[in-house]
C-alpha cells in the first residue's frame, strides 16, 4: 500500500467519524487528556443550549461541580484513566 492511498483512507476514515459525531441524535463530546472538550456535536448543544464556540476549548469535565454532584465524575474519570465506555441516561 502506498502513501497516498493510505492517507485517503486516513481521510476518508476520518470523514466516517465526523459524520457519526455530527449526524448523532446522542449527545457527544470529545475532550482532551486534561478533561477540556475539544469537539462536540449539534445534540450536546441543543440539551444544554449553548452553542459549540462557549463549550470547546472551554468546558472541562473534571471541573463540573454538577457531574460530582450527580456521581458521574466517577464514571468520566474510568473513561480517562482505564478506558472504560460510559453512558448517562440523564444527558
């Protein structure tokens, strides 16, 4: 395999997730390592109406007092440290 076609494939890979993330009607968002959200879809901002610029780069999990209050924190924190999937029905 050579180099261009496995970029197109990293790219056409890529356009697959996108799509999945963007066209979901489940809430979603991508945070970084230190818990800050680097992406998220047009669900998540209908929930908490709030639009996608005052949440990227802004928002971090680890430092919602609500998620604490809730005990989902917990539950986050498996996803970071253990890589463990997780849902919340309340979101």
């Amino acid at each position: 395999m050579n180099g261009q076609h496995k970029t197109r494939n990293r790219d056409e890979s890529k356009l697959f997730q996108d799509n999945i993330i963007d066209h979901s009607p489940i809430a979603m968002w991508v945070s970084d390592a230190e818990g800050t959200v680097v992406r998220t879809n047009q669900s998540l901002c209908e929930i908490t109406n709030l639009s996608k610029e005052s949440i990227v780069g802004k928002y971090n999990v680890f430092k919602d007092k609500n998620l604490a209050t809730e005990e989902l924190l917990p539950k986050i924190k498996d996803v970071f440290e253990k890589q463990k999937t997780t849902h919340s029905g309340g979101y």
